[in-house]
C-alpha cells in the first residue's frame, strides 16, 4: 500500500536539503525500531523542491512531477511532452478549457465520429458474415464439383439455401459417395 502525499510547501526541518524532495517512510515500532508493516509505504513530494526544467526532466515520473508543479502556468505544450499519455493529458486539458459553445460544438463531433465509427463497424461485421457465408457456398460448390458435378439445380439450391443448410451438405458432402447422398432428389 502506498500513500503518496504531495506538498505544497516543505518540512521545516528540512529547509537545509534543497536537493531531497522525495521522502519514503514506513512505520516502525517505537520499542522494537522494527518496521510496522513492509507493504505500507509513504512517499511524500516536497514539490517546492522540484525545480528542473522541461528540457531536464528525462523519465516520465520527473515529467508528471513537472506537470503537478507547472500545468495551471502552462500555455502551451512543453515539447518534451508531446508523446503517449502527456499528449493525452494536454489534448484533455484544452477540452477543458472550452467555452460553452466550443464545448457543444466538440460534444457534438465526438457524437458525429461515434455514430459514424459505430456504423463503419457494424457495416464490415455485417460484410465479414457475408464474406463468410459466400465462403462456405463456395467451398461446397467445390467439393461438389470435384467430387460428382454440380447441376444448375444443384448449384441454384445452394445459393438459396441457410448458412445452416450449407454447413449441413458440406458435412455429407466431405462423406458422400454420390450426389444423392448430400441431394437425395439430384
């Protein structure tokens, strides 16, 4: 378990170290100096201490420590910051800061862009079942073919028939000695 506190200010007797802002304490045991539990950690960030610059923040935590100190001063994005999730962060940010009317008029876009990626993902699901379907007629025509000839009856019957229906006669057809074992009435 973690606790992380971040101040806005720093710990009076710790003014002298201007370098330490990230504190980690555990609990221990006054009598024994034995650590209490050693999956309960505190961490806390004196942030006041945290003084690199964008250009010097080289891992993500000094990137959020620079952001939880910096965001409400930024006007724009910090160039070390435009990847993954920072470029996220920022992206959500500016939403944030829509008027009423750029507010309605993104809520409307984003439900613009849904309904169509909505309608693009059924349409392909659809297509895909269709594609699928078309297979399945296609591979039983083809072992109908190879294995006996296929009449116009034959082949119109299929065409018109379930997908169910299908998968049934390729099932006799991968057994079948003659037509009229899959077609009884060929």
């Amino acid at each position: 378990v973690y606790t992380i506190g971040i101040l806005d200010f720093v710990f009076q007797d710790d003014k002298a170290d201007s370098d330490k802002f990230i504190y980690r304490v555990k609990l221990s045991d006054i009598e024994t100096n034995r650590v209490f539990y050693d999956k309960l950690t505190f961490m806390y960030l004196e942030m006041p201490k945290f003084r690199r610059k964008p250009e010097e923040c080289t891992t993500h935590f000094e990137r959020w420590l620079y952001l939880l100190r910096h965001l409400s001063e930024l006007e724009d994005t910090p160039e070390q910051f435009n990847e993954g999730i920072f470029a996220k962060l920022f992206g959500e940010a500016e939403i944030a800061r829509f008027d009423k009317k750029q507010l309605m008029a993104y809520d409307e876009s984003l439900k613009y862009y849904r309904d169509l990626k909505n309608s693009v993902d059924t349409a392909r699901e659809e297509g895909e079942i269709i594609g699928l379907e078309k297979g399945e007629r296609n591979t039983l025509l083809r072992i109908l073919r190879k294995r006996f000839g296929v009449s116009p009856m034959i082949e119109n019957a299929v065409n018109n028939a379930s997908v169910e229906q299908v998968e049934h006669w390729i099932d006799l057809a991968l057994d079948a000695n003659a037509i009229t074992d899959v077609f009884p009435n060929a």
